[in-house]
C-alpha cells in the first residue's frame, strides 16, 4: 500500500509550506 508514504509526502509538502508561508509574510 502507498498510501503510508503518501501521507508521509503530504505532510511534508504542508511543513514546507507552513515555512514558506512564514518567509514569504509580506502582505
């Protein structure tokens, strides 16, 4: 099943956006 390492992607992708989101505070 890949659903495990999809959730895995997933969550990583929504950590590196949550930090992005703090670099890029500009509006």
């Amino acid at each position: 099943s890949i659903a495990p390492k999809l959730a895995e992607v997933i969550k990583r992708i929504s950590e590196e956006q949550s930090i992005s989101a703090i670099f890029t505070d500009d509006e």
